[in-house]
C-alpha cells in the first residue's frame, strides 16, 4: 500500500486526509460539441469551482477530490492546481482515455504497448512540461455492453500502465452499462480488481450485476448522485441499500459528477454538496451511522486510491460489514 497520493500540488500523505474524499468529479474539462455546448467547466467557471470546494471544506471538511478528466477532454492540470490552492481541498489528477466518442487523434492506429508508453510516460514525468503527475488513471471509458476494438485497446493500455505505476483506475461505463465487461477487459491485462472501479453503477438498475462487481473485489461507484434527470436518488438510495445489505459497504464510492457548468450552485445546480447536503442525510435516515458514513466517503475513496486492504490506518476486512441500527437497512423505508 502507498501511504501517499499523488495530488496536483504534491505528494500528500492518506493519514492527512480527515475528512471526506469525493471519488469522481470534475473541475476543469470541455465536452462541449455544436450539439451539446453547456458540458464543460473552463477557466470563466474556476473561481465559482473554488468557492463551492471551500465552502464543503468548511462546513462537512471536504479533503479531497479524485478529478477524472483524462486526455481529450478538456483536461488543464494548471487549472487544477490553481482551485485545489485557492480552496484549501487537495485534488487528485487523472489520465487515460475516455469512451470512443471523445477519443483524441492519438488513439487510432496506435498499438495497445504505444497507447500504455504513453500513459506511463505522463505519469512519471507530469502532464505536460511543468504539469503535475496523475495520481490516478480514468475516467477510462466504454459505452455499451461490450467495449468497442478502439476501447479495448484504451482499457487494455490504462490497465497495463496502472499495473507498471502502481495507480489505480476508474471507469466510465456509459449509462452504467458493461461494467462487468470492462472488469473483464481490465483483469485481462493484469490489474487487480481491488485496484478498480467501475464507474456510474448508480445509473444501471440491476442489484445483482453491483453484487458481482464488488464480490469479484471491484469498487462500485455510485458516483451521479443528484443527477435526477438520469435517474432519482430514489432509486439510487434503493440500490446502494441492496449492495450494504449485501455485505458490501467496503467496495462503494460516492460522488456527483459534476460535469457541466449548469450543475454549479451558482447557476441554479445541485453542485458538488448534493452528496453532503441532501443524499448521506438520507442514508442517515435509512439507518446509516457514523462509522458507515466515514467508510464511504473517506476510507474507501483512500483505500481505492492507495490500492491497500485498510485506510487511514482503519483496517477494513474484504465482506465486512459496518454495524448497522437492528432493523438493518433494506427493512427500513426509504424516504422520497
């Protein structure tokens, strides 16, 4: 296990982190396209991005975002290291390839050893000249239930090159769908599963493919709370009380993904404390303590990130479970 991470302002040790960690968002990219121009987040949106993190800091100790925007779409290490200073909450950078749609020119043509050299390259020598080095590969991506050749050879290469770093990775499977074929892709090229996770399950209403994930020792992410217009916390809040009462509390990630800037606060969006402010005070209400509030949103975001079996020095048994009220959770109704 590394007991330090790679954020954009420097190393940082996992016992610094006190507070929790959101483990899939987005500070600076541009998705944009003629059809869809409001999916980004440039430099006009970086001092409203810095305002939101300092005041989850503040107020439910924000101390860390995992920030997955990887080449091609709109990535600006110097963009992330000017928020992470100006809002006092370290971030964690990645790379990597995004799903087929978004694939920069670099990616045809190029063999799956060249498309690895070049993630591994970045990783140890920085994003760009003076840029800071990703602590993480991902959002890697798929859509579909299979992964396109062009994704299989993306997937492939991140895989590769997180087993040569010693980093871990995250997926985007579109829509939630072709997560347990990513998983497939990914422990073929020798990653280990404890080292991935896979990402948007909260979008893909089926228990049972969530149960295989994290019993194979994949993290599922549910990672698009409070984007109702994909699909109701309702529903998300049912589903991740299946996979805690399932046994396992120790293989979820929780975040919003904020991926456009009409999610902001400022623009009338639910912004990056929807998790803080309106979802775990949900997960409250259905049973969940302390000691399962840190594990989600801290201890496993740590674990997932250093690719050890315990964080922050709180050891965490594979299929443990968190104590929970005896009523458990899944017999207790969730609120709407």
């Amino acid at each position: 296990m590394n007991s330090l991470l790679r954020t954009v302002t420097g190393p940082l040790s996992v016992t610094a982190v006190r507070g929790p960690v959101l483990a899939h968002e987005h500070l600076a990219l541009d998705l944009s396209r003629p059809t869809d121009r409001t999916a980004s987040l440039t430099a006009r949106h970086a001092l409203a991005v810095a305002d939101e993190l300092a005041g989850l800091r503040r107020q439910f100790g924000l101390s860390l975002v995992v920030e997955l925007t990887c080449r091609g779409m709109g990535r600006d290490p110097a963009a992330l290291a000017r928020i992470s200073w100006a809002s006092g909450v370290a971030v964690v950078a990645g790379t990597g390839w995004y799903h087929e749609a978004f694939h920069p020119a670099e990616v045809a043509g190029a063999s799956v050893e060249e498309l690895a050299d070049r993630l591994v390259e970045e990783i140890e020598g920085g994003m760009g000249a003076d840029g800071p080095s990703p602590g993480v590969i991902g959002e890697v991506g798929s859509h579909g239930d299979r992964p396109s050749e062009p994704e299989v050879r993306t997937l492939t290469a991140a895989a590769r090159a997180a087993v040569a770093t010693g980093l871990s990775l995250a997926t985007h499977a579109q829509l939630g769908r072709g997560g347990l074929a990513q998983l497939e892709v990914l422990t073929a090229a020798g990653l280990e599963p404890r080292r991935i996770s896979v990402g948007h399950q909260d979008l893909f209403d089926d228990a049972t493919v969530h149960r295989e994930l994290a019993a194979a020792g994949a993290y599922v992410a549910f990672d698009t709370v409070g984007k109702e217009s994909y699909q109701s916390d309702a529903t998300r809040l049912r589903l991740l009380l299946a996979l805690l009462e399932a046994g396992h509390a120790d293989r979820v990630l929780l975040s919003c993904d904020i991926s456009r800037h009409s999610y902001l606060v400022g623009e009338g969006g639910h912004g990056y404390g929807h998790l803080f402010r309106s979802f775990l005070p949900r997960l409250r209400m259905a049973g969940a303590d302390d000691e399962l509030i840190d594990l989600l949103t801290r201890r496993n975001p740590l674990r997932f990130l250093t690719g050890g079996d315990g964080a922050a020095g709180q050891p965490v048994r594979r299929g443990a479970t968190v104590p929970l009220p005896e009523s458990g959770l899944a017999d207790r109704e969730a609120p709407t």
